[in-house]
C-alpha cells in the first residue's frame, strides 16, 4: 500500500530523493495540500536532522510549506518537533473487509470518464475539494497520466438532466487499488454518492482480480465513521506534521533560501 501511495503522488508532484533515502514530493501549484506535498517516512539510519533540514531547504525554493509523515511509531518524532514543526492532522489508511456491500440507489450511478470527459473529472475534483485555482495544473496531470487512472465520476438524477456531483480516481500498482481523491460537490453531499463510489471501486477491484482495495482519511476531515460503515478497517495510521513557510526564517539558523 506504501508503494501504490508512492506512486501516485509521484503523478502528481515533483519527487525528489533527500540522501538517497527519503522521497520528497513537491508541487507548488497544490498550495496547502499535505497529501500531494510530503517527505514520506523513511527508516534508513541517517541523520534524520540532515534529512529534515534538507527537506525544508527544498520546501523553501520551491515555495511550499514543508508536510512530513511519519508512522506511529517513528523514532524521529522529536526532531520534527525540535526543528519547529507541528503535528496537524492524522491519516489513516482503511482497507476493504470484502468486495461487496449494499450499495443500490437508484437516483445515483457512476460512469468511467473517457477522454471527452476528463474536464468533467477535473472541474469536479476541484469544485468538490474547493480548489479551484488548482485547474490548470490538474488538467495538465490528468492528460499526462489518464492511462494509469481509472477515474469515475457519479451521476445525480433529478427531475431534469443527471448532474454531476462526484468524483473518484482508482490507482493500481504493486498488486493493490488505492481509491483517491474521493470528492463531491457540497450541494450534493448526503445523497449517497461516496457510497455509490466505493461500491462501484470495489466491483472494478474485483474484476480485476486485485485484493485489497484501500484509501485514505484523515482525522481531520471527520470521515472514519462513515469508512467503518462501508466496511473498511484501519490497518496503520501517519502523523502529518507541517512546517509554515512563514516560520522558516527562525527554523535553521544559516539555512538559505
């Protein structure tokens, strides 16, 4: 599952190797996202100091806030909180106890975009996420990489034309499915859609012989109940500690821009 995750953040941001032992992924048109925007945990016995300021230095020139996940465990916690940052948020990463639950609403389906359809996708994701300023670079990401994605969107039907108001994108790689970027639009929220989504993942993990299928919460976001209702269990969680670009200038002394 690490490495699904790895891989597709690598699609959308820049990875860079922090002494060949930390990967670093940085993509300043993301602002303010710590789940594209991260130093990934790493276990290699190195300085971890050296690989924390480094990171930050490369946060800094790139302009971006520097994000760090660590597992709950991690022996490398109090450098993190030494070198000035703060813990924010917690994700946990759920997998899948089966392939079915109760999904069936008739007034919600979901569709598999084709090519015509890849702006629908990206005007979703960024409306449900409330970015809207992230367009241009998500379109660009989306068309680089839309041959590795299975990206769904869900459908709303209503008295007039069925209206979209969700969105998904599946990832498989090294023998598992991530779900990501699992979004709907907030007039649509309650209505079953994220449910009509993860049943439909799940019929697509299936056909495709893949076992598990897993996603991500953070805590923040208050989702993990609704998660355990569709059946999903918490195998680990990571720590996410952040770094604001406004207190780099009193984090390292002698650390440049």
């Amino acid at each position: 599952m690490e490495k699904n995750e790895t891989g597709f953040c690598s699609l959308w941001a820049h990875r860079i190797r922090i002494h060949d032992c930390a990967d670093l992924f940085v993509n300043d048109k993301l602002d303010g996202d710590y789940f594209f925007n991260r130093l990934n945990p790493f276990t290699y016995p190195f300085d971890t100091m050296v690989v924390i300021e480094e990171a930050v230095r490369v946060c800094m020139r790139e302009g971006t806030d520097c994000y760090v996940h660590i597992h709950n465990n991690s022996n490398y916690e109090s450098s993190l909180l030494q070198a000035g940052f703060k813990l924010i948020d917690t994700m946990q990463i759920l997998k899948a106890k089966s392939y079915k639950f109760d999904h069936e609403n008739d007034k919600v389906s979901v569709v598999r975009v084709d090519l015509a359809s890849i702006s629908n996708w990206v005007e979703t994701f960024c409306r449900s996420f409330g970015v809207l300023e992230w367009k241009p670079e998500v379109k660009k990401i989306i068309d680089l990489h839309f041959t590795k994605l299975i990206l769904l969107l869900a459908l709303i039907h209503v008295r007039t034309q069925p209206q979209v108001g969700g969105c998904t994108a599946l990832y498989a790689d090294h023998g598992v499915m991530g779900l990501y970027c699992l979004g709907t639009i907030s007039d649509f929220r309650g209505l079953g859609l994220a449910k009509k989504m993860v049943g439909f993942s799940l019929e697509i993990a299936q056909q495709q012989g893949i076992n598990p299928l897993f996603l991500h919460t953070f805590t923040n976001d208050g989702l993990l109940p609704f998660y355990k209702k569709l059946g999903f269990r918490s195998v680990y969680k990571k720590k996410v500690y952040a770094l604001k670009r406004n207190y780099h200038g009193v984090m390292f002394q002698g650390a440049s821009t």
